[in-house]
C-alpha cells in the first residue's frame, strides 16, 4: 500500500464557502470508483497554529501505478485545479 498525504494552505482572502467546497470535492473523489483507492479521508485543521495547513487529505493507493494513474484521472484533475486556485501552498508526502 501507499500512502499519499497532501496539504492545503488557503488563501487568506478564500471564502469559507470556497474550503468548503473544495472539501466536498476532495470526499467525493472516493465515491467515483477510481480504480486502487483502498482508503480516502478529508479533514479540517482544528489547531489553527501558525504552522497549521487548512486541510488535510490522505489517500491509501494499492501501488505506486494506481497512483500515478489518479493523478491524470479526469475525476481527480478538475478537483486538483480548483485546489491549486484556491490555495498559497500546497504540500506532499508520498510513502509505503
């Protein structure tokens, strides 16, 4: 299994309707059937420290291909855009 973990860093100006959004997008992405998604959680920071990142979302792929595969998904691709708009910083971590 791989484990893929991005955060994401607003832009002071972004409307809560707009994380909302994004968040609501990013869950959806579970219930598309992408082929090698074992797991897809989506969480708001609750900390709210200075280092924090606004959200969190962690994808358990069954390889390294099906991720790979996700990231030029046409499900996946219009989600990751509208992140990138909204977002200062976005973060990545990919493990087994």
């Amino acid at each position: 299994m791989l484990t893929h973990i991005v955060c994401f860093k607003y832009k002071a100006e972004t409307p809560e309707s707009d994380r909302q959004e994004h968040r609501t997008r990013l869950r959806g992405l579970r219930d598309l059937g992408i082929d090698g998604i074992h797991n897809l959680t989506v969480g708001e920071d609750i900390v709210r420290s200075p280092r924090s990142y606004d959200t969190g979302l962690i994808v358990i792929f069954r390889d390294r291909a099906a991720l790979d595969a996700y990231q030029q998904d046409p499900n996946h691709v219009p989600v990751a855009q509208f992140g990138v708009s909204l977002c200062d910083s976005i973060v990545a971590v990919d493990f087994f």
